[in-house]
C-alpha cells in the first residue's frame, strides 16, 4: 500500500459523476448558465443501486452533471416553461438546502434557484404638447403696415365702407396708430371697435 498526501476538497473524495451538496462546500450559492438537459437509462447509483431511468442537467464549464428530482423540475418548469428546449442558456443558482428527506434519511439536498430577472427601465411618457393660445380674432405681424392693412381688410369684410376707412385712418393720426399696432394689440381692438361706430 502507498499513502501520499491529500489537499483537495471532500467532493474529490467522492467518485460521482453527479453533482452532491459536497461540491458546494465554500461556494455559497454559484450562478451557473444551463448547457443541456439529458435523459439517462441503467444508470449504477452509489451503493450499487440501479435507476432504469433519470433525467439530468448539465452546466456550461462544470465537469459533473446534476440529477433533475421533482423539486427542482418543478422550480425550472414554472420559470422557463414546460419545453426544456427553452431552458438552455438560462440562469440559475444551486444551493444547499438541510433536512431534505431522501430514502427515509435527512440529508442536505442540492436545490435550484431562478435568480429574479434584470429590473427593467420604465418607458419614458412623452409628456403631451401643451394647447397653442388661442388667437385673436386677426394676428398681429411683425410691421405695423401689413397689421395696418390687414386691420382694414377686417373692416372692409365687415361691411365697412373702404372710403370711410381711409377717412377714419387719416383722422386718428397714422404714425400713433402704428405705435399701438407695434406694441399693444388691445389697442388695436380698441382702435377697431372706433372704426365700427363712426362707420355706423
């Protein structure tokens, strides 16, 4: 017989090429990425007991696959679907979980966890444009003359005689009036409503 010294981990001990609570000693609770999902017939378990068929999962860059039981089928299957197609490529963490009843023994159980997805950024609301003011009965122009000449179209549309425009305009000083279409558009309302009752 020959000894030598040991300095791996107890799941080296452990000849298996399924994945035990053992191999996570000191990993806490790893984030793996699924690389396949297998089915398994006459499979020798430890002790020399035989399963005629199992299913199992494999990691991308873990040398041993896991044995899939009820638990952690039902965990998979309710985050990713029925279809195991859809489970490669997904992200899980394994755990130790105590206490897991297995051949009428407590023992610690390998579990699987979905971690919970990215949290996703909210769509901007684009806020809605507010209401353009409304616009008086006729716009004001940047020059008094054309606010000028539209001003007396608005009277001559209004059944004002062109003539008595023009005498109206001359009277009331035309350089003031400008002043007032420049600056004050109430003014020019004001202006406009004279224009009404000396046309009357």
């Amino acid at each position: 017989m020959q000894s030598e010294p040991f300095t791996g981990t107890t799941a080296q001990m452990k000849k298996s090429p399924w994945l035990a609570s053992e191999d996570l000693a000191g990993l806490s609770s790893p984030e793996l990425v699924i690389d396949g999902v297998y089915r398994n017939t006459d499979v020798e378990m430890e002790g020399g007991r035989k399963e005629k068929e199992l299913f199992s999962i494999a990691f991308k860059g873990a040398s041993k696959q896991m044995i899939l039981n009820a638990t952690n089928r039902r965990a998979l299957s309710t985050s990713f679907g029925a279809d195991t197609r859809q489970w490669i490529g997904k992200r899980v963490k394994l755990y130790v979980q105590d206490n897991v009843k297995m051949g009428g023994k407590l023992v610690c159980g390998l579990r699987i966890a979905v971690p919970p997805p990215a949290a996703r950024v909210p769509k901007t609301v684009k806020a809605k444009p507010e209401p353009e003011p409304a616009k008086t009965e006729f716009a004001l122009d940047a020059t008094p003359e054309t606010s000028l000449e539209r001003l007396k179209r608005k009277l001559i549309e209004d059944n004002v005689p062109a003539a008595k425009v023009e005498s109206f305009l001359e009277k009331e000083s035309l350089p003031s009036l400008d002043v007032l279409l420049e600056n004050e558009a109430e003014a020019v309302l004001a202006g406009y409503q004279s224009l009404l009752q000396y046309a009357k």
